[in-house]
C-alpha cells in the first residue's frame, strides 16, 4: 500500500479497550468509511495479512470483518482475484419520505395498526447494523400499514432501546416521534428483494401463503451520520410499483 492507503487504513484500527469486539468495530469502521465514498466502487482491498499489519489486529479479526461486509453487500469477493467494494447505484432523485407521505400522494387516506411494541435483547443482525453492543438492548415496532382502509404491508422496525426506551410512547407517525426528540432520519439505504409470505404474514395480510411479495430492507441515519433504524417492510406487489428514472 501507499503512504496515502495505509493512512486511510489506520483510520480504521479498532479500539482494543472496548468492550466491543475488534471485528464488529472493525466491520462498522470500515462500513462506514464505504458509505461516506472514501473508498471507489470496484476498488481491491488489501489482502487479509496486509489488513491485519496495517491495523495490529489478527488475521481471522480481519477476516471475520470482511466476511460481515460480504453479507451486508458492500464489499464482494471473487475467486482468485480478492475482495473489492460492490458498485452501488444510486438515484439522485430518489427522494427520502415516509410510508405515509408516499400514499398521500398517491391519493390514498393512510393509517397504521400496531401488533406489538417491545424491548427486546438485540439480535446478531441488528447489533451489526446499528453499530451496538452485543448486549444492547432495542426497541421493536411491529405494525400495518393500510391505505383506505385495506392492509398494504407489515412493517418491522428496530431501534436502539437508549433512544426509545417507552416504545408505547410512540403513536401513529413514528418519524414524527423521532423528529420531535431531535433524532430525524434524514438518509437511508434500501435493498430491494422478492420474498414468499409465510403463515403469519399472509393472514394479517388476507392473502394466500407463498404469495410472492417484495421485502424492502432500510437503514436510516440521522444528520452526524448514525445508523438508528432498521426496517424490514413486507409489501403486498399487487399494489406496489416502484419507478426509478436512469440517466446517462
């Protein structure tokens, strides 16, 4: 590496007197540094011996760091060839806007019914993607969310229980909570997949089990860049349509 790649690498050298393990602060570090575009689409990384001297961690610390970008979709491997940062394709017209705002304009009256609101242990999962501590602790809303009256998706959100530590507190607009205790999602990352309805779902949906729907997966970040959302959203495709415009 250059003097200028193992700058950028040092930045990334965990913090051995954390309580949190040096291959999730590891993964977060550079997660991070991959969503603020210090790193190119495409580009290599350094091998895993070259990571670990670079950063004074353990090869398998190294390793295990890579492999949890590998499943978030930011970094890919190829066989013979190494690791590189995954392309990612953004609209820059996409706009950032709740559930309900999305069906106002398009002309529907929206509404929500919650299932449960909980705190709960935090699973491996949300501990990744909220940048927690193993043993943290979250708050959990499950809902429907209905337009005119007729049940379009169930919704699943996680936040870190320290910043809603009364979910019954929070009513119909969740962003709304959020905005008015200082803590607004103004970004957030989606990935987009087809998913079959199991049992549960498909009846608080009135639909047939295995009924294909799309599974929208968004972490929210607030203004200094914090992860504080994690939603999956299981949307009927019988009234989902989704339109992104390309440009070259």
């Amino acid at each position: 590496m250059n003097s200028t790649s193992e700058d950028r690498w040092r930045d990334l050298r965990p913090d051995p007197d954390s309580d949190t393990p040096l291959y999730l602060q590891l993964a977060r570090k550079l997660a991070h540094a991959i969503h603020e575009n210090r790193w190119n689409p495409g580009e290599a990384l350094p091998s895993e011996r070259v990571l670990s001297e670079a950063l004074g961690v353990s090869r398998i610390t190294s390793r295990k760091a890579i492999a949890l970008l590998v499943e978030q979709g930011l970094i890919r491997r190829t066989q013979g060839a190494g690791s590189f940062i995954t392309p990612r394709y953004e609209d820059p017209l996409s706009r950032l806007s709740s559930f309900s705002e999305m069906l106002r304009r398009r002309g529907f009256t929206p509404s929500s019914k919650w299932i449960s609101r909980v705190v709960e242990p935090a699973n491996r999962d949300e501990v990744i993607q909220l940048g927690l501590s193993p043993a943290a602790a979250v708050a959990r809303l499950r809902r429907l969310r209905l337009a005119d009256g007729i049940v379009m998706a169930v919704e699943n959100s996680t936040f870190p229980a320290s910043l809603i530590p009364d979910p019954m507190a929070v009513g119909d607009s969740l962003y709304s909570f959020l905005d008015q205790r200082g803590l607004s999602i103004v970004r957030a990352l989606q990935h987009f997949r087809a998913v079959n309805a199991n049992e549960e779902i498909a009846q608080q949906m009135g639909i047939a089990t295995h009924d294909a729907l799309l599974l929208i997966t968004r972490v929210g970040y607030t203004a200094d860049q914090r992860a504080i959302e994690l939603t999956d959203t299981y949307c009927r495709n019988d009234y989902y349509d989704f339109v992104a415009e390309l440009r070259k």
